[in-house]
C-alpha cells in the first residue's frame, strides 16, 4: 500500500511549509486521513492550520492540543484536525468518536502513533524532522511524503502544474 507516494521536501521557512499544505489542501477528498508525525516544533500544527485555511476558514486555527479534537465545518467538506498528544491510551480515541469523523470528512492527525493499531493503513504520512547544514547555522525542515496509489496522481498533478504554472 505505501511507496507508491513518496516524496521529500526541503522547507526552509514557514512559508514553505504553508505552501506545501496549500498544494496539498485542494487535492484531500472526504474519507481522507493525512498523518502529520515529527518532534514538536517541526512544522505539523502551521501544516494544519494553512491546511484548514486554504480551504475556507480564513481565521485563527488553535492547535487542539486540549480538546484533542476541533472539526472546521467548511464548505463542500469538513476537516477534523486532531492533536493527540495527550491521548493516554489509544482506545481513548473512540471517546471522540474518531472512526464516524474518519469517514464524514478529511482528518488531519498530529502525533498519528499515539493511535497505535487503531491508525488506518490508508492514509497519507507526512513524517516532519529538522535537518541541519554542514555550517551548523541554518536548519530546515524535511517533510517526507508517503502514501497509498490514491494519493499518487492527485500528487503528481499538483506539482507538475507548479512545474510548469
């Protein structure tokens, strides 16, 4: 199921990032679920929020870190951004109801392994990790991309037109 998307990108600014999830956000379907992993401070929650706000919500997007949960009821589709950090067990995910939310909209998922089993295998990973030069001065972050084939020609679209748009 996975490789057959798999991709890497450089983000040297936060504007990358943002960039990244605006070519990302038009491309996400209902039933979608894009796993957002990396330490903390590596680029998952501006992800999110420049996610959520391509699609509409055009406001502030508060990480949902105590509330594990926050669903932006946009117009066509709604994205539930889930922040499970401070989910203790997995099994405590089904007290939010996350399998219904799986399917009614497009799920956003910072810190996916706290999910364990209960994660889906049909999911789009992004894996965020700081990567410094050989000066030692300057860190950017790498975004991995992997995936199931449904993800694969949405992708190639994407960035073939920002090739050539």
């Amino acid at each position: 199921m996975f490789g057959d998307v798999n991709l890497e990108i450089t983000a040297t600014s936060e504007a990358d990032t943002q960039h990244l999830a605006a070519t990302l956000a038009p491309l996400a379907e209902v039933g979608d679920i894009i796993a957002l992993s990396g330490d903390l401070g590596t680029g998952k929650t501006v992800f999110a929020r420049a996610f959520i706000n391509t699609l509409g919500e055009n406001r502030e997007v508060p990480s949902p870190t105590f509330t594990l949960v926050q669903s932006y009821y946009l117009n066509p589709t709604t994205v539930h951004h889930f922040d499970l950090y401070r989910l203790e067990k997995s099994e405590d995910a089904f007290e939010l109801g996350i399998e219904e939310l799986f399917v009614d909209g497009i799920s956003l998922i910072e810190w996916p392994e706290r999910l364990g089993s209960f994660l889906p295998m049909d999911r789009l990973n992004l894996i965020f990790s700081y990567s410094t030069h050989l000066s030692g001065t300057t860190t950017t972050r790498q975004i991995k991309i992997n995936g199931p084939r449904s993800w694969q020609s949405r992708i190639n679209n994407a960035f073939q037109k920002q090739k050539h748009g």
